[in-house]
C-alpha cells in the first residue's frame, strides 16, 4: 500500500497534528520513537504503540527510532532486548540501524543534569526515598522544601560527582529539579532526576553508580534524536509540564513535544508488566510465550500472524479516552486474515471410527481436495481414502433431535471431497458409548456428488485410518475468566483453569506433517491450527491459533 493511500484512509487525532505540522512547516520530517523498557516481553497493548509510531512515521516518509528505556538496571536484561527487537521485527517494521538505547546518552545527560545545577535549577537532596514522598504534600497542601534545597551550585556539583563515583550508599542522596514545591501538579514539585544505584548495567557494566529517572532520560534522549512528536500513554499527561520545562530549561538541540494517547485495554487478560512478570515467575503459565498470555511472543507461538496484529490495532484506531476493547475484537482480526490466507486441511480433534462394509479391504485411494474454497490458485492436493476413516465424535448422534443434520442412525451424509455413506450399524463399550460407526457408501458419489442428483443436508470432514498422522492439539481460551481480572477479588483468582486443554489421539491428514510453525492452516470446520515449537516429527503438537466463530459468547450466554 502506498504512502498516500494510507494517509488517506487513516484519521486520527495523533495523524491530525503530525499533518498539520507538516503543513505548517512546523517540522521537515517527521521523528517518532517506540521506548520500550527491556524489563519483560512485549505485549498486544506495545503494539498499539508500535503500530502508531512506526506507522506515522511511515505514512509520513519519515522515521521511527527503537530506543530502549534501559535507566533501571536493577530490573533490566538482555533477554528482554532481543526479544522486544524480534518481536518489533515480526510486526514487520524497521527501526533503521541499530536500536538506540538511553544509556546511549548517559554521558549527555550527565552534562545536562550538570548544566541545571550551574543554573541554580538542580540540587542534591540527602533526605530519604521516604522523606522525600512525605514532604511532597497532597493534591490540596503544597509541599515542603527539602532543608538541602539551597545548597550552592559548587557543593552541589561536588556532590553529584562523588554520586557518580559511587562514593555514597544507594539512596543516600538523589538529584532534584529545583522548579516550585507549591505546584498544584505533584510532578513539578522539585522531581527526583537522577538516583544512586550500584547495579551492574547490561550495557554500560559497572561505569555508572547513578542512573536518570525516567523523566529526565525520556524528552532529552528525544531532543538528541531530533524526535519530533513523542507519543506516549495517558498516564504521562501530567509529566508534560515537566518534559516541557526540562527541554526549555536545557540546551538540547532540538524541541520535541510530546502527545498522549489511551493506552490499550483488553478484556479477558492483564496488560501489565508487573502483572505478566508475575504470570511468568510464579508459574500460572509456562512462559512469556505462552499461547495463552497477551505477549507478542504467546501469540506468534498460538499462530497469529503479524499481519493481523496490525489490522487489529487499525480498527481500534487512536483516541485520547481510555476504553476496555474487547479480546473478540483481536480474534476477529485473527480469524479475518486467516479465512482469507489460510490453507485448508482435515483434522478430526475427537476420532470417532467409521468403518465402510462395502469398501473393499486392504484398497484404498486418493481423492483431490481443494486447498482454499475461494481461491483456486491454492491448487488441490489429494487425500488418501479407505475403508476405516474417522470423523468427529461430535459429527455422530444415534439418536439426534430434528435440527441435527449430521450422522445418524440410517442417516446418509456428505464426506467432504469423498463421497456419500449411510450409517448402518454402531458398536457400543460396556459403558454404552458408541465407539464405532458401521457405514455403506455409494461409489456413484466420488467426489462428493450424486450422479443421481441427490441431496444430502449435511457435510463432514474426516481422516483415512490407516495413513492418520496422531497429534496433540492444544485448545486455548481465555487466560482470565472475567472481563476485567481482579474487580470483585485478586486478580489471580480470576485466572480461568480451562484455558488451556489438550486433546490426545487427535487424527490429521498426512500433508500435516508438512505444516510450518507460525503458518496456520485451517481444519475444516474446527479452526485454525498451527504447529507448536514443541512439536516433532516424532510426536506432533498443534496449537489452536483462533476458533471458526466465537464460542465464548454463545457459552456464556447458556449459563
Ligand atoms: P509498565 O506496565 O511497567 O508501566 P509499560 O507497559 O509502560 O510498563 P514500557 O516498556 O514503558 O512498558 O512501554 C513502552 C511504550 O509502550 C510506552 O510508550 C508505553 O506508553 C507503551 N504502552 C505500554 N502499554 C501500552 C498499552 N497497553 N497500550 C498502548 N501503549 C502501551
Ligand atoms: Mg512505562
């Protein structure tokens, strides 16, 4: 899609302002950054930020950073950033180069941090991380200036360099923004900008005995990259004032300005790192990629394909109000792209076996299946047929209420792309569950259509015995059973105990075993699957990436 048709169709209050700068000539091009924190795995609410800045940028021919916001190395790893930078790729963007990274600029904003206190604008506060929140008063009383406030220019610059020595104790002291203790917004009363930390950075190692806070590494790395729009969440609308006041009081070399969207909330699961981080470490799930977590990550693995990640976070769209969207709506998206893309196959999730008397023993055949119903250029591949096939348990009733227009006693029935059978007989256990169908078939239906031009009302799938391949296949469904985890009890109470089942003995056609992980394909009228990681040609696994329709709702509405 070109530039220009893309810009067209898509309207939002973030695109509206970058045009109207354009137009204004109020920037050349235009500069945006997705600043991901490598502190845990990315997640579907990442991408909405993602999408938005690279698709800007994009759109508007100009350029996207990826920069990590790695200022805390207490909770910072490697594992992170090559995750983050794999996932951003699978999205299919491209940040030009190497990522950035703030301690890129730990020297920088060093030296800015110096420039404030020479202006009398910063001082080092040796009160504690407690006296500091409580002399910081409430949204009604003004706080209390710190007694360290109007230390000197030089002893204050004496001492900010014996912190980057390492020569106190973490938190010790930390460095403030000297601004108003009276401000009626909280961030402006005298802001912590640096603190003293003794960890070991994954980049820097052990060069650093004081790391920037947030605030102060965020809009300066921003003018130093020459961002020109810096996009962030909602919550960071009352740290504005503060960005604006850091970059108008400091000499970077350009003027970003920053804009707040609503950050992506989903029904059915938690968007929180610290909430995922926790999924992970205390073991209710079996990783950051697992198919049932709102990882990137969980996702690729479940089978959901990059493209419709991005569809999805189009037709949420951007808005500055803060919504709840529902997860139906991703597996929409998923469903969309996958009805349109995706190949078919056989696959039978609970075999039931049917054996057809008039088949002759030991002879079997191949029948031609298409491979997409509405795509011919997908081709056809041949199935293998024979005597003992099986179908869906859920395919068969001995003895069915009116509506049911599948298999049934004496009930005659379409094998897809095989041909008509009619069940003759059933074997029952001891229990009285029927594990076996006895059927006819009529030769004159190869294909799936009677000579005679009879109709049947109902089609099924199945899979030939003897060339089945066995698999497991793993369902998923939502990681939390409430729309909103944690509203009437802790949250993890509300995880849901199904959302994970695996089926055994499931029977597929042979050319699954070609399937590729990442590529799902669907199983007639049962879904859309994919190969897991775990699985071999040994012991196959697939996982269920999306059912064919939505079958929570209508679950939910029956109880
Ligand atoms: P935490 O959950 O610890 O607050 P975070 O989710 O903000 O962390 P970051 O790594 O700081 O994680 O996020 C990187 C960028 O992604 C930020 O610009 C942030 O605003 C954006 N982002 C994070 N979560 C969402 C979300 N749910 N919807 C949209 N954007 C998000
Ligand atoms: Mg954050």
């Amino acid at each position: 899609m070109s530039a220009e048709t893309e810009t067209e169709d898509r309207r939002d209050f973030i695109r509206d302002i970058v045009r109207t700068d354009l137009d204004a000539g109020k920037v050349d091009t235009v500069v945006t950054r997705f600043p991901p924190e490598p502190n845990g795995f990315l997640h579907i609410g990442h991408a909405k930020s993602i999408c938005l800045n690279f698709g800007v940028a994009g759109e508007f021919g100009g350029r996207c950073n990826l920069r990590f916001d790695d200022t805390n190395p207490a909770r910072e790893e490697q594992l992170y950033i090559d995750a983050i930078e794999e996932d951003v790729r699978w999205l299919g963007f491209d940040w030009g180069g190497d990522a950035k990274h703030a301690s890129d600029y730990f020297e920088e904003l060093y030296g800015y941090a110096r420039h404030l206190i020479r202006e009398g604008k910063a001082y080092v506060d040796d009160q504690t991380a407690d006296e500091i929140r409580e002399t910081r008063g409430t949204l009604t009383e003004p706080g209390t200036p710190s007694p360290f406030r109007d230390r000197s220019p030089e002893e204050n610059l004496e001492l900010f360099e014996k912190m980057r020595a390492g020569a106190f104790e973490t938190g010790a002291r930390v460095l403030r923004a000297k601004i108003d203790m009276a401000s009626g917004n909280i961030n402006m009363r005298d802001p912590v900008l640096y603190r003293i930390l003794h960890a070991t950075h994954p980049r820097t190692g052990d060069a650093w005995h004081i790391y920037p806070t947030y605030d102060f590494a965020h809009g300066q790395s921003d003018a130093i990259e020459g961002v020109t729009h810096s996009l962030c969440t909602l919550e960071f609308e009352d740290h504005r004032p503060l960005y604006d006041w850091l970059i108008e009081n400091l000499p970077v070399p350009s003027r970003p300005y920053q804009y707040e969207f609503a950050r992506l909330n989903l029904t059915h699961t938690v968007l929180s790192k610290r909430r995922l981080i926790q999924l992970v470490t205390e073991g209710h799930v079996l990783g950051w990629d697992d198919p049932r977590m709102p990882t990137l990550a969980g996702l690729r693995r479940k089978g959901v394909p990059p493209e419709a990640v991005v569809e999805f976070t189009k037709r949420i769209g951007v808005t500055k109000a803060d919504n709840l969207v529902e997860v139906q709506m991703l597996d929409a998206a998923v469903r969309d792209h996958l009805n349109a893309t995706a190949e078919r196959r056989m696959g039978v999730l609970r075999p039931l076996k049917v054996v057809i008397e008039n088949y002759p023993e030991n002879e079997t055949e191949e029948l031609d299946a298409a491979n997409h119903p509405n795509d011919e250029s997908a081709g056809t591949r041949k199935v293998p047929f024979g005597r003992e096939i099986y179908i869906e348990a859920g395919d068969f009733m001995e003895d069915p209420p009116k509506k049911f227009f599948r298999l049934a006693s004496g009930r005659e029935v379409r094998l897809r792309f095989a041909y008509f059978i009619t069940c003759t007989d059933i074997v029952k256990n001891a229990a009285g569950e029927v594990i076996e169908v006895r059927a006819i078939y009529d030769p004159a239906t190869r294909g799936g259509d009677a000579l005679d031009g009879r109709k049947v009302k109902g089609t099924i799938h199945w899979v030939a015995a003897g060339t089945a391949l066995d698999a497991d296949v793993r369902l998923y469904d939502h990681l939390f059973a409430e729309e909103v985890p944690g509203k009437d009890r802790d949250w993890l109470e509300d995880l849901n105990p199904d959302a994970l089942e695996v089926l055994t003995g499931c029977k597929l056609e042979p050319m699954l075993a070609d399937a590729v992980p990442g590529v799902p394909v669907q199983f007639e009228r049962t879904g859309y699957f994919t190969p897991d990681p775990d699985s071999t040609p040994e012991h196959l696994v697939f996982n269920r990436t999306v059912g064919l329709r939505d079958s929570w709702a209508k679950a939910q509405q029956k109880s």
